[in-house]
C-alpha cells in the first residue's frame, strides 16, 4: 500500500506532486491583477471571441458559424445571403430592420407618447368627469352609473400619424394593437391611480373605481392615499422601463402613516399583505429634529424583487401568459436563442449568469454557454440567452458592473450552446516578480515544450489546503459519504475578505441555534450561507439534506466536480510516480491515427492564436479514419491509471478527507 506521508503530502497540494520533467522550477506572483489573466474563447470554427470596449452593445451576423442552427421561421430575424463561409466572428454586421426591431421602436413611441396623443379628447373629458366624481364620492348606487365605457381608438390610425415612414405588416399588426390597449391603459391609470381599465371585446374601454385601495382607505388619509396609489403606478412596468432608460432616479419606495400610532401601523401591515401583494412595507422609525431623544414612525413601501414574489402571487399572471402567444416558442415544442459576446472582469462565472438574469428578470437556467471561465482574470466568450431580443440586451449592456455585452446576434438560433463545443481558450498569462534568471526560466519553457506537462486541474478548482476554510473538494467528499452535515459546515465556512465576519455568525447560529439573529450577523455578500441558513429554518436545524438541495444545482454539482477533479489529480500523480512516462500494461493510450488527428488540431489551434486564417477543413473528414478501424477515443483526464490497482484508493480518499 502507498505510505500515509504521500496521501498527505496529495492532500497538501491538491494532488499535484508529479512532474513531467527535471527541470528547476521558479517561483512568481500570478494574478496580481485581472489583466495577468486574459482568457478569449475560440470558438469550433476557429474564430478568436473579443469584445473591445467601442464594440459594447454592438450587432453582429452569426449565421456563417457552421455550429449554430438558425431559425427559418417567422422569427428569423436576418436573411442575409449564404456567400462568404470564412466569414470571422470578428467582423461587424450591419444591423437588420426586423420585426422585432420594429416592434420595439413601436412599442417606445407608445412609452413617450401621452394621453392626448393616444385617446380623443371628447372621451378623456368623459372619463375626467367619471373620475372626480368617483373620487369625491357622489358616483350614485346604481350600478350602471358605477363605471363607463368608451371606444377604443385605431390604434394604426396613431401610428401613420406618429410614424408615417413606418408600414405595419399583417404579421404584427395584432402584436401592435396590444401594445397600443397597454400604453393606452398605463396612461389613464397614470393620470387617475383611483380607477381601474379593462379592455371589453376588444372594442371599449371599461373605466370602474379599483377596489384595491378599498380596504387599505379605511387605515389611510386621503393625502397618504394618494401617494401611495401614485406610487403604485409609478413602479408599473412602464413606468420603470421609461425611468431607466432614461437614467432618471426614481424613488424606489413611499412613505405613509406617519401620525398612525403602533395597532393602526399594524393594521396597515396586514392590509398591505393581504391587498397588494407585489409590495411590502416595513416600519420606519427616525430621529426627531432638534436633538430630542424623542422618535418617530412611518410606514415604508417599496415594491418587491421579482425572486421575492411568491409563485402563488404570480398564479394569476402566468396564467394570462400561458393564454398569450408566445413568440420565443417554435412550433416544434422547442426555443429560439440569442447569442451574444460577454466579457467579464474579477466576477465569478456563476455570479455572471446571476447578474444577467436578474437584470432582463430571466431564470438563470436561460443562459447556455461552452465552458466556465475563471473569476479573476479578464475572459471573454460566446453566451446564449432563450427568448430574449437582441433590443433588451444591447439596453443593459453597460449596466452591470465589471460586465459587458456586445456582438449580439442579429439571427434566432434554434439550439442553445454546448459545454465543450469549442476549439479551445486562448490565454495571455502575466508572472510577476520572477525569482530566476532568465537562462532557467527558458530551459523550464524548453523542457516543457518538449516533455509537455501534466493537465492537473488546478488549486481554483480543488482549493488550497487548509483546515477551517472552504476547501471545494472537501465539501464533495462529504457529499459522496452521505454526510451532509459535514459539507455543510464546511460551506458555512465561508471565504475571501468576508471570511472572519461570517464566522461570528456562524459560530454563533451552531452555539444558539437562532438563525434569525445569525441572519442578521452575515456579511453582505454570503449568497451561499443565508440560503442554507433560511432552508434549515424552514426545514429545521436537522434538515442538512432539505437545506443542500436549497443550493442552486451549478454549486452543488461544482463540489461534486471540485471532488472529481481532485480525484484525477491525486491518480495522475500516483501514475507518475510509480511508473513513470512509459506506457504500461493498462494504460488507455491514443492510437496512431488519433495522434495524427489530434496534432493537426493542435497545430490549427496554434494558427488561430497566432492570427491565422486556417480553418477545421480536413480535420472532421479524418476523424472516420479511427472509428473505422475500431478504436476508442478516451478523454485524458480519464485515461490514466484506469486500470492500475490504485484505483481502490478513490474510496479510500473519502475516507482521509
């Protein structure tokens, strides 16, 4: 059996004690900064993904990339001729007048337009009328007199007068009139919050009192009342749409009874709840002016984060969605997709894809991509994103920090993208501070080149050793035991500069068991601890497995990985130590024509990295030339010792770890 010194000296350095040469190394600083690190994806067709800071929010035609599937539908939303196939993803397209474009420059004309513009003024009057009556109550009993109904106006006779250069197909003719009823509807509701519209027949429109401020105008005097019904429609979707686009600071919240005394507060609380679920209000309690000890109290309310809503708010609208055509749907039961470049500076992968879906208010399960790229460094590459428009991407494409977007597809694409689907990475690595001379750093360089190196996978993806800190590979062990308490206080750890304040609370959560005060404790930032803290307070303190499967399915199948690659390491090092660089009975090796195959690969890679035009154009027609004689192609990362007897000692890791 392999001596105890050596599994601990695996466990001290991640697996990685076997080297593929001699050579002296040399120590260096690595990732001092983002720019040591700079990663750009190339894609399976050789093309290098970059993203320049002129080229934030830009176009680009994607459809001569031989790995994307686009759309021949009602949706396509480029037909440009099938001519050039060297085509570079580098190359900017001219953006396409599409429908969708069109809809969007309607849809703002209908957001900037007011209520003069869109309703006669005979029937504005009418409604006026109906309004302030309803609003100092002399409407009379009868139900007739309890509401009024007007026609709708045309809505294409607007859009000749606003946009006469405009010629609104059949095809978006319907879409265009909905989107005229909801300007219409927001901008009544905007000019009297009091009143409620519906669309009748699609012929009227129906003007009633809004019996949602019923009950809450029992706690409520008429000037809070007003302010927060105007608050209500100024966090309307519309409205929050104009005031970003327009990088106006509205107010994200209002204040209201601020004389009610602690039951009427209370009262107010619960009506809120209870009648307007999509906002939340909490207590306010200030200072008073002039020094005094004394304090006083109002009622804050600001609308809740779409992630907050609970799905049983939502019923009623997703059921209205579910009743719409869906226009991201294909016929065949599948989506269509935008691709788009995405450049991302010291943010986590996973954190990327948070920010982007929070942002366009998309699950992050929307998003497909080729691989995860590291977090501190400058990376660039390829995403996809189902169901939203190129419009919305290129708006928010300077809108999150150390984030940009530029290179959005002016085509839909039938398929998401595939983990792997790639040629490979280009990386441009920066080492500062190097200990060596000259001479051995370029001897190291030599023997490396001649001898290659062993694809460890690194201490980012294994973590540093350490005790009490968050070791990825760690918590994957305990996950492959069973033992979830365990991965879980290893999780709760917590990491980076926050680590000494999380630990409190932590610390204090195991000795009190109060997860309310422990909440409170976290540092901002420690996404992953308040979600396993709020699901074991669901759940119960006990409730370790209830309280993994709260984390979202990319952290935990990352320690699944982090263990797995672990693994690897620790076999590759064992491999090599034992038998050396030969291949031994055993070994899964590659065959003569899979070399060949994959030094052309390899070489073509060097020639995009070197700016070379060289495309993959034999490269797929040779690849027959393996398979026909029966061989099998083996992954690296899982060809070393496969069937060497210190394949028993993975069980045996478990256990140590």
């Amino acid at each position: 059996g392999m001596e105890s010194e050596i599994w601990e000296e695996l466990l001290h350095n991640g697996g990685m004690v076997s080297f593929m040469n001699d050579a002296n190394g040399f120590q260096g600083s690595l990732k001092d900064s983002a720019e040591d690190f700079v990663v750009n994806e190339i894609d399976f067709d050789g093309n290098i993904v970059t993203l320049e800071d002129s080229e934030t929010g830009s176009f680009l035609d994607y459809s001569k990339c031989s790995y994307l599937k686009s759309l021949q539908t009602e949706l396509q939303l480029s037909s440009a001729p099938d001519e050039d196939k060297d085509v570079k993803v580098q190359e900017a397209a001219a953006p396409v007048v599409t429908n969708d474009t069109l809809l969007d420059q309607i849809e703002e004309t209908f957001l900037e337009a007011q209520l003069v513009d869109l309703i006669p003024e005979d029937a504005i009057n009418q409604i006026e009328n109906f309004a302030e009556k309803l609003r100092a109550g002399k409407i009379p009993e009868d139900p007739k007199c309890k509401e009024i109904v007007i026609d709708i106006p045309n809505a294409e006779n607007f859009l000749q007068r606003v946009l006469p250069d405009i010629n609104i197909s059949s095809e978006i003719s319907p879409q265009a009139t909905k989107l005229f009823r909801s300007a219409c509807h927001h901008a009544m509701k905007t000019r009297w919050p009091w009143i409620k519209t519906t669309t009748v027949d699609g012929k009227f429109f129906k003007a009633e009192k809004d019996s949602v401020f019923d009950e809450i105008s029992k706690f409520l005097d008429t000037e809070d009342l007003e302010k927060l019904q105007v608050f209500a429609v100024a966090t309307r979707r519309m409205n929050q749409k104009k005031a970003n686009e327009d990088g106006e600071n509205s107010s994200s919240f209002v204040l209201i009874g601020q004389n009610a005394d602690r039951p009427l507060r209370t009262k107010i609380h619960q009506c809120i709840a209870r009648c307007l679920p999509f906002f939340r209000s909490t207590t306010e309690t200030k200072r008073n002016a002039g020094g005094n000890d004394g304090t006083s109290c109002a009622i804050r309310v600001e609308r809740k984060e779409k992630k907050h809503i609970k799905s049983s708010e939502l019923n009623k609208k997703n059921e209205r969605r579910a009743a719409m055509p869906q226009r991201f749907k294909i016929e065949d039961g599948g989506y269509w997709y935008t691709i788009f470049a995405l450049r991302k500076e010291r943010v986590e992968h996973l954190e990327a894809i948070a920010r982007l879906a929070d942002s366009l208010q998309v699950p992050n399960s929307y998003f497909s991509y080729h691989g995860t790229k590291d977090k501190v460094g400058i990376t660039t590459q390829l995403f996809a994103v189902r169901g939203v428009k190129g419009g919305r991407l290129a708006k928010m494409s300077e809108k999150i920090s150390r984030i940009r977007i530029g290179k959005i597809s002016t085509s839909s694409y039938a398929q998401p993208l595939s983990l792997g689907h790639l040629l490979g990475n280009r990386f441009l690595i920066r080492i500062r501070d190097v200990s060596a001379r000259r001479e051995l750093v370029e001897e190291a360089i030599r023997q490396i080149g001649q001898s290659g190196f062993l694809n460890y996978f690194g201490l980012q993806r294994v973590g540093r050793y350490s005790q009490d800190e968050l070791m990825p590979h760690r918590v994957g062990a305990s996950m492959m035991r069973g033992d979830f308490a365990s991965a879980l206080r290893i999780l709760l750890c917590g990491q980076g500069d926050n680590k000494e304040r999380c630990k409190e609370a932590i610390d204090f959560y195991y000795e009190t068991k109060n997860i309310s005060k422990a909440l409170k404790m976290l540092p901002r930032g420690s996404r992953v601890q308040e979600i396993i803290l709020k699901a074991l307070q669901r759940n119960g303190n006990d409730a370790y497995l209830e309280a993994f499967k709260a984390l979202p399915h990319g952290i935990r199948s990352l320690h699944l990985q982090s263990y797995q690659s672990f693994v690897f390491n620790c076999m590759v090092s064992v491999r090599i130590r034992k038998y050396g660089r030969k291949a031994v009975e055993g070994d899964l090796v590659w065959s003569t024509e899979r070399m060949v195959d994959r030094k052309r690969r390899l070489e073509m890679l060097s020639d995009c990295v070197n700016g070379s035009s060289e495309k993959r154009r034999k490269i797929d027609e040779e690849r027959s030339v393996g398979q026909a004689s029966g061989d099998v192609e083996v992954d690296e990362r899982q060809s070393d010792g496969m069937e060497i007897p210190e394949n028993k000692r993975i069980k045996v890791l478990t256990k140590v770890i």
